[in-house]
C-alpha cells in the first residue's frame, strides 16, 4: 500500500491511512456509487473526493491529477476520523487480486 502513502502529501493533513480492509470497503461502495461512499468508522456523508489522480505514482511519490475517465485514483478524505485513502477507482484491466 506504498501507493496510499506517497499520496498523503497532497492531502489535508490526513491522522492516517485506512486498513486495508477499509480501502476495499471503500472501493466497493466508490465502484456502486460514487456520491454515496460510506466511511467504515464513521459512517455516511463523511468522505470527500478530494482529486482525482494518475493511478501510477513516479518513484519520487509524486501523483499526477488528472480526469475521472479511463484508468484512474480518487483520493478519498474522512471529514470524521481525518484519514485518507487512494483507491482505483476507474476501469481497470489489472483488477484487484
Ligand atoms: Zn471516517
């Protein structure tokens, strides 16, 4: 999960990252509907999309923004428990495994 980490900079002071566990939770309810993505903690109406990213991050960590089309990563924020988390959010040939 290297890749969540590297994103961190961008976003507003995060407290952490989300477990595994809850990355997947997210992705799932992001992949069902994008405007009603529960936070695992906290429940409804707490995340935020922050960006949209390059789904590869440089070795330097540095994350391109870029559009909502084709392959890409939302970076997702909990207002609640502060935390924030890069899931793949678009349409994917190399899919989780
Ligand atoms: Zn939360």
């Amino acid at each position: 999960m290297n890749r969540i980490r590297n994103i961190e900079g961008m976003l507003p002071q995060p407290k952490g990252p989300f477990s595994d566990a809850e990355a997947l939770e997210l992705l799932m309810a992001y992949r069902k509907d994008p405007s009603n993505v529960p936070c695992p903690r906290c429940g409804p109406e707490q995340i935020e999309v922050l960006a949209f990213i390059e789904p590869e991050i440089d070795p330097n960590g540095f994350a391109s923004v870029t559009y909502p089309e084709g392959e890409y990563a939302a970076a997702l924020y909990c207002h609640s428990c502060c935390r924030a988390v890069g899931i793949l959010a678009g349409a994917t040939h190399e899919a989780e495994d």
